[in-house]
C-alpha cells in the first residue's frame, strides 16, 4: 500500500480529528509530519532492530516529542533493558545546541524594540542545551548576571503536531484494545498534551518557581532560581543564574565536602513533604534539573509541577503507609479510598486482597538495596486496572515523580528506601496529638462502620425469618471458578442422570414383565424387551466411558 494511502487508510484523515485550532493542525501538516518521521525511520533500518546508541539517536533526529518519551523510558528499567536506559540517560542533560545566531533572533523577535533595554550581553556558549529550550548566561542593562531560557522557534508546532498524530494512533488504537486491564491510550496522550500545554508556556513556569520558593521559604537547603516575570514571556523564561556542582557529578561533590548520603536523604524528604504537605511538586526531578550551591539543593526547571488536592495527599498516605508496613488489608482499603470510580459489581475482593498480599510478600523478600520502587509502582498499578479500580490522573504524575526521584539518588542512599523515608517523614510530621487524633478517628469510623453492619444484618436477617415463615424464600446461588472444576461436575450429573434412566427402566421393564398376553420377545412382552435393552446398551456405554477415561 502506498505511503500516503495507508496514512490516509489509518489515521483517517476524513473524520473529524479536532485539531488544536491555535496550532494550525491540518491533514497536510500532518500528512507531511508523518513522511518525516518514516523517511527517518528508514534511514536508520529501524525494522531491522536497532542498539542503544541508534534508538538514541532516532528519537533525537525525530523532535523533542520523541526525546521527551525517551526521557521517560530512561527510567522504566521494567519496560526496556538497563543497556538502553542507559543511553536515553544522555538525553536528560544534553542535546545539540542550537546555533548563537538563531538565539539572539529569537530573543529579539520576543523582546523586538526593548530588546537593548533588557540586556546589555548574552553569553554565546549555552549552560544547557535540552529538547524544548536552551539556557544561555546574560547580563541586564542594570549590570546582574542572568540566566535566560530560550524556547527554541518552531518546537511549539511540531510538538502540537506530534501529539496530534499520537492523539489520532491512540483513538484507531483503542478500537483494537478491548482490554480493561490494558493502560488507556486515550489517557496516556491527553496527559502528554497537558504536560506539553504548561511545559511550552514559560509564564506557567515563572509562577512555578514563585510558589515552590515560597512553599520552601523556610527550609534551610531547598532553593530555586529567583524569576524575573516583568520580564519573561511565553517564549523566554529570565531568572537568577545558579552557579554549582550539578547532582550527577559524585566526584566533584566529594571533592567539594558534600556527604552524598546527607544529600540523599535530604532530597526525599524534602520530595515527601512537597507531595503530602504542599500538595505541590517537581514532576520531572531527574537529574538535569538539580544543583547544589553553597550547601543548597537548587532546583533549576520547574516547567513540570504536580498538583494533589489535601484528599488525594491523604490517600497518597495511607498507601505509602501500607506499602511501608506490608499490610496488604490497609493497602487494598487505601487503594478503594484513594480510588476515582470503581466497579463494586465487578470487583473480586478476595483475589485483590490475596494479589496485593503476594505483591507486597514478594517485595518484602527483597533487600533494600534491590528494591526497585518503580516495578512495584506499576504491579501496583496494574492489579488496580486488572481489579475494576481506576485511580485519578495525579497519581501518575506522583508515580513518576517518585520513580524519578528513586533513580536520581540512588547511589546516594543504597542502604534505604525512600519508601522508608517518606514513611518517616509522615511520623515526624504528625505530632503525638495528631497521631492520636488520626488513630481516633480511625476507630469511630471502624465502630462505626461496624454498628451499620449489624443494624444491616439485623435488617436482613429479620426480613429472610418472615420470608421462611411465609414460604418465599428462595436461593439463587452462583458458582465461579474456571471452567474445568464446572465441566467435571456437569459430566458427573449427566451420568447420574444416566444412571437414574436406567434404575427407571430397569424397575419399570420389571413390573410389567408379569404380564404376558400378546406377542412376545424372547419370552417377554415388547415393551419389557425394549425397556431392559435400553437399560443394558445405557449400562455399557456409562462403564465403557468410565473407563475410556480413567
């Protein structure tokens, strides 16, 4: 099938696909996308396999899209080899710089006429070099150092494209997909063009590190840049520039007399009190994104935040909660709580309880050390969509958030978790009070949880006694399992059945043998005849299929 036919075949492009209006997306901009992204899948025999090295630098060549999902996949050791992690690690600090002259255009297409009267210099080598923007040091008419982040021109567009065709791949997609406990691609995508909408807009990420900074005001090593909104825009991002030892060189953070355990565990307890404290957090803290500076932790992008509501930090609690201690009752009750919509009909809850009691003794076997906190994320993640429960969109920020986070410090803190941490922090952060008020509170709810039930099962049991009294009681009793277990019993009333067939023709062959008028049969009337060679052909057929299958 030809190229164009089979885009045209596939993605539709006579339906209604609602495009983003403000981005100009047509059924030639994204016929013409599409012939990119297969003439740079056929330069590099991608259909023919590929090595860490080629997967890297196909997404690369295919746009900051493709490197943001590689970014992603970076951390997911459970979807690709460690080998290829490995390699799409190298597209979390650096990509190839745009060149000096197409920077200073952009800035002053932004700035146009003012442009002088912001800067006074701009540094022409990049502090950074990433897929959406580029970070250059300049100075201000006023003579303070900056940093300046560029977004680079036309990446807006070709990711709103991009996502366009993952939109349309995803809806065709799903029509194949009818599995419920498959992940929604629909959801997927739709949370890459949120995170893309607030990523691209460098005014969402100025009031970002005005709230970090000021929900982290009063902790002594947690910092961001300072920001300069009356001078940044959509498009360029001014703010303090940051001067340290970036959280990846180990090395050179011994040498300078930084204990990396301190660091370690200073970084997830900060991290567990944005999530359940604040409410608000760094979503993509990989380690690009952090520095240390005169004894400060500095986080330097702030483009992607998440967002929990004070139910949702309270649920997140009780999960980590129960995942700390190994209990997988209060897990499971965490879960449904924390849960957006659940299906009670379809819900088996005895094998969701004994699935998270075997996740949770599976991982309990393991070694700190070896505990990989995003394998059991997932697997928690997916006996949740296997079990009917769905859980709202922010905890995969937070899930993210946190494998990302796991994998940044690592090697800071082998010996720990930051289950563990997290745990911690939530003890520390409720004072004796408070516990006692929870534990309470706790309790009331458990009586009365239990008073409901027994009124409930007074109510029903006297409704069954007059029912019985009345002779309306009826059961209607369902049997579940698989299919073998049914199937052995369903052989073993069809021979019973049999079996009283021919009892009945035995018997009734023998009570009207006496009578012997008429013709006769081997000395017996023809319906006592037929009756016992029923009864006897029956009779060899059930022995021959007993033994036929034993």
């Amino acid at each position: 099938m030809p190229e164009n036919t089979l885009l045209k075949h596939f993605f539709g492009y006579g339906e209604d696909v609602d495009p983003e209006r403000q981005f100009n997306l047509n059924r030639k901009s994204r016929s013409r996308r599409m012939r990119e992204i297969f003439a740079i899948a056929r330069k590099h025999h991608v259909l023919n396999g590929f090595t860490p090295v080629q997967f890297r630098v196909v997404l690369e060549e295919l746009g900051p899209s493709f490197v943001k999902v590689g970014q992603v996949l970076s951390t997911r050791s459970e979807i690709l080899p460690q080998a290829y992690c490995d390699e799409l690690s190298k597209l979390q600090t650096a990509c190839d710089p745009l060149p000096f002259d197409q920077v200073m255009a952009t800035l002053k297409a932004i700035y146009g006429d003012d442009f002088d009267a912001v800067f006074s210099s701009v540094d022409p080598h990049p502090l950074g070099s990433a897929s959406l923007a580029q970070v250059h040091k300049a100075t201000l008419a006023n003579g303070e150092t900056v940093a300046v982040k560029v977004q680079r021109p036309g990446v807006k567009q070709t990711m709103a494209q991009d996502i366009d065709i993952m939109r349309i791949f995803a809806r065709r997609a799903s029509r194949f997909v009818k599995d419920d406990a498959m992940l929604d691609l629909n959801d997927v995508v739709e949370e890459m063009w949120s995170t893309f909408v607030e990523e691209t807009d460098f005014t969402r990420e100025a009031e970002n590190l005005q709230r970090f900074a000021e929900l982290n005001k009063d902790c002594a090593f947690i910092s961001c840049p300072r920001v300069y909104p009356e001078i940044s825009s959509e498009y360029a991002l001014v703010m303090e520039y940051v001067e340290g030892i970036p959280i990846y060189k180990h090395a050179e953070l011994e040498k300078a007399g930084y204990h990396l355990t301190e660091i370690g565990e200073k970084i997830l307890d900060n991290y567990a009190s944005q999530i359940l404290d604040d409410g608000f957090f760094h979503a993509d803290p990989h380690p690009g994104n952090i520095i240390i500076r005169g004894g400060k932790i500095v986080y330097i992008d702030l483009g992607i935040v998440g967002r929990l509501t004070p139910n949702e930090r309270a649920g997140f609690g009780k999960i980590v909660q129960s995942v700390g201690m190994g209990d997988s009752a209060a897990l499971k009750e965490a879960l449904l709580g924390f849960a957006q919509q659940k299906d009670n009909a379809k819900i088996d809850h005895a094998r969701f309880l004994d699935d998270l009691d075997l996740l949770l003794g599976n991982y309990a076997s393991c070694d700190v050390a070896d505990l990989d906190i995003g394998d059991m994320i997932n697997d928690i993640l997916a006996l949740t969509r296997m079990s009917k429960v769905v859980l709202p969109p922010s905890i995969t920020n937070v899930s993210r958030g946190i494998v990302a986070i796991e994998g940044t410090v690592k090697e800071f803190i082998p010996n720990n978790s930051i289950i563990n941490i997290i745990n911690a922090h939530i003890q520390t952060s409720q004072s004796s009070k408070e516990r006692l008020e929870d534990e309470l509170t706790a309790a009331a709810k458990n009586l009365k949880r239990a008073a409901d039930g027994s009124v409930e099962a007074a109510q029903y049991a006297g409704e069954t006694l007059k029912m019985l009294t009345r002779g309306q009681l009826k059961f209607n009793m369902e049997v579940l399992g698989s299919d073998a277990p049914l199937a052995t019993v369903s052989k073993i009333m069809n021979r019973l059945t049999i079996a009283i067939v021919i009892a009945g023709l035995f018997v009734g062959s023998s009570l009207i043998a006496p009578y012997t008028d008429g013709p006769k049969i081997m000395g017996l009337n023809p319906l006592s005849f037929f009756g016992y060679a029923g009864a006897m052909v029956l009779s060899v057929w059930v022995i021959v299929d007993i033994w036929r299958r034993h």
